[in-house]
C-alpha cells in the first residue's frame, strides 16, 4: 500500500487508482499519448480500475493489454455508480481522476479526488469535488510516481 503522510492534511493510504476513461485517460475515445507506459509504471504500486460509460465505445480495444480492470456502466445514474464502485473498494484506499459531471461524487467519495481540465473540459460541480486539480492526465498520473508534488500541492 501506497502511503504518503501530508503534513496539515492527512495521510493517504492508497491501494486503488479509479479513473474515468473519456476526457481523462482519452479524448475521442483514444487513449492519449504516454498514458500506457505510465499506466504499467504505476500498476507496480496500485491496482487500476477503469470505470465507463465508454461514450464512443473504444476502452476495450484501447486498454488492451493493460494492467487495468475495466468496467462499462450503463447510460443512466452513472455519478451514483461510480461513487459505489469507490466504497465496494473502499474509498478511504481509493483515489479517484475525472473530469465530468458524472466524476464527482466518486471523486468526493474517495480519499483523494483528482479533476482533470483537457481538450474536453470539466465539469464546475467535479472541480469542487476534487482535492487536486491537474492540466493533464500526465500530470495527475506523476503525483503518484512523485508524491512530493502532492505534498507541496496539499500540505496545511
């Protein structure tokens, strides 16, 4: 288990990593740049999950071969599937990265939420769930192979 004390905050004890797929690991469905390589980097420390509507039905194809789990949520009450998803694992283990409106409340839920602002935007109810605000999936995905920046980023 991952575990980074912040002084003036609190200490996160992180197991899980749930990520949105579209407008945060892809945009237009495709998997952005570098963000495999990373993906097999972290799973050394953290079990993935990847957690979907799946918008334009390429995840699947896209996160094949990656050391991920995927799940692919129905249409309807997606906000309130992913937030479970977070407690069946145990959100006080989990960080949640997001960027829609469907993100925020996984990203409220868990220890540590996330909200990215890319090519697609976020939504305003998921920037005020989220702890930590990155430009890019890069960049969210380094806090956790240099946890130094979340320190800086959230110490009291």
């Amino acid at each position: 288990m991952w575990t980074l004390n912040i002084t003036g905050w609190k200490q996160l004890r992180i197991k899980y990593l749930v990520f949105d797929y579209n407008g945060t690991l892809s945009v237009d469905g495709k998997l952005l740049p570098g963000i495999g390589e990373k993906l097999i980097l972290l799973a050394d420390t953290f079990e993935l999950h990847v957690i979907t509507a799946d918008t334009f039905g390429m995840a699947a194809q896209e996160l094949e071969n990656l050391p991920c789990s995927l799940t692919i949520l129905p249409k309807e009450k997606q906000a309130e599937a992913k937030r479970e998803y977070v407690k069946k694992l145990g959100a006080e283990q989990t960080a949640a990265v997001g960027n829609g409106r469907n993100d925020r409340l996984m990203l409220a839920e868990a220890a540590l939420g996330i909200v990215l602002i890319q090519t697609e935007g976020t939504s305003v109810a998921t920037l005020n769930s989220a702890d930590v605000v990155c430009k890019n999936a890069t960049d969210a995905l380094d806090l956790f192979l240099h946890p130094q920046r979340l320190t800086a980023t959230l110490r009291g």
